[in-house]
C-alpha cells in the first residue's frame, strides 16, 4: 500500500468509528424516547 492509501485509510476508519457512535447514539436516543412514549419512566 501506497502512503497515501494507508492515510486515506485510516481517515476512513476515523469516520467510520465516528458514525457508528453517531449511530449508537441515536439509537439510544430512540430507546429513551420510545420508553418515555409508553410511560415507564
């Protein structure tokens, strides 16, 4: 692999890591509030 491969790719797998802890954020944001929804807060 090339130099600027290796940088490309691990700038990928930095934005990788940051959107699925986006993702698991939101996730959880719907658990709350879904939980909220049903009243058993």
């Amino acid at each position: 692999m090339s130099r600027d491969q290796l940088k490309r790719l691990k700038e990928l797998e930095a934005e990788n890591t940051r959107l699925r802890r986006a993702v698991s954020d939101l996730t959880l944001d719907k658990m709350i509030l879904a939980e909220a929804a049903r009243g058993n807060y």
